[in-house]
C-alpha cells in the first residue's frame, strides 16, 4: 500500500490512537516497522528511532511505569478530574497533563515519521499529528473522566485504563492493517466530539431554563 493518501491515514489513524493513550500504538507502529510489516516504516534516518529495539524498550517500561505509579496512586489514571476537584483524593492532573503531553508527541512523531519514511515532507505530519492527538484526547477524555466519576469502586475506575489501552492499540491495528481507516476513525472521532458538545450545550441550556 502506497501514496500519499495511504500515508496520511496511516498518520492520521496512529496519531488519533496515541491521543487516547500512546503506549500500545508506539509499540504497535515500532514493531511493525522493525519488522517491515503491513508497509509501517520510519526508515527515514531522522525518525528511525521510533523502530529501534532500545527506544521499544523505553516505550515498554513507561507503560508499565504507568500503571505501577496509577497502583500506588501517585499518578491519575486518564480522565481524571484537575487537581483541587479529584473526588477520589488522586493526583488525577499530573496523571493527566504528563499522559496528554506523550500522546501528542507520539502522534506528532509517528505522523512526520511515517511521511519521512515514505518520501515526503515530514513537517506537516507534527501539525496533523498533534490536531489528531488533540481530537481523540477531547473525545476520549471526557467520556473516560465521565465513566471514572460514576464508578464508587476503586477496582473498576482503575480497569478504565486497561480499556482504554486496549481501545488504542485496536485503533491502532485496523489502521496498520488498511491505512485509509485512518480517515474513518479521525471522522468518527469529530463527529462523536460534536454530538457530546451538542448534548453539553442542550444540558446547559436546560440548566439556564430552571434558574429562570
């Protein structure tokens, strides 16, 4: 599979997956491209890094990094409310804020890696890589923030980040297996985002109604 539309919806779809946890997919992308499966590549020498056995290795114990400091709670589990509005009594923003910030650089990488690799300009791939990330981190967060507040068991609010992985890595498989995908899962993601926007706008309208 090539061409610039296979490109940037393999870009796309890898960079909206890191957006909503960027582990699995960073060692999904690696591997493949390690290797040289489903026509996944970094070859170009500037991002080859994201397909070397050491920088996997990197990925592999922030993952698990992750989840063992979510365990002792000393990092907030995706979704979780700012600091000073944690009904849980975890440090839910730092969890947050470090979360989000790899998932935009991994989706930024991943994008202007793949248009590197492949020939092309690999500057727009930070650009459409961060928006990408930035999308599905507004989508999913709240959704996952939402679900985690309705949950009074400490167990299945942590199980949401198991999910959530699980969620990102076969986002990130279906795009590897048929780049155009990458368009569809982006599409679904904006229009999801819109409807929960419609819905919050319909509640605060509905609020504004009792007050009066």
């Amino acid at each position: 599979m090539h061409g610039i539309v296979f490109d940037i919806g393999l870009g796309l779809g890898l960079a909206a997956a890191c957006g909503m946890r960027p582990f699995l997919p960073l060692l999904l992308a690696g591997a493949l491209a390690s290797a040289g499966a489903l026509d996944v590549t970094f070859a170009h020498h500037g991002f080859r890094f994201l397909q070397e056995t050491w920088w996997l290795l990197v990925v592999a114990a922030g993952l698990v990094a992750s989840y063992a400091l979510q365990l002792l709670g000393l990092l907030g589990p995706p979704g979780a409310p700012p600091p000073g509005r944690s009904r849980t009594g975890t440090p839910g923003g730092l969890g947050a804020s470090a979360l989000t910030g790899i998932g935009y650089g991994s989706g930024a990488l991943l994008f202007a890696g793949t248009l590197a690799a492949h020939g092309e300009t690999w500057w727009p791939g930070i650009v459409g890589g961060l928006a990408a990330a930035w999308l599905a981190d507004k989508v999913v967060g709240p959704i996952s923030g939402g679900a985690r507040e309705r949950l009074a068991d400490r167990a299945a609010r942590e199980a949401l980040t198991v999910y959530l992985d699980a969620a990102a890595l076969a986002a990130a498989a279906i795009v590897c297996l048929l780049h155009p995908l990458g368009y569809v899962l982006v599409a679904v993601l904006a229009w999801f985002g819109l409807r929960v926007r419609a819905r919050g706008a319909d509640k605060y309208a509905g609020l504004r109604v009792l007050r009066r």
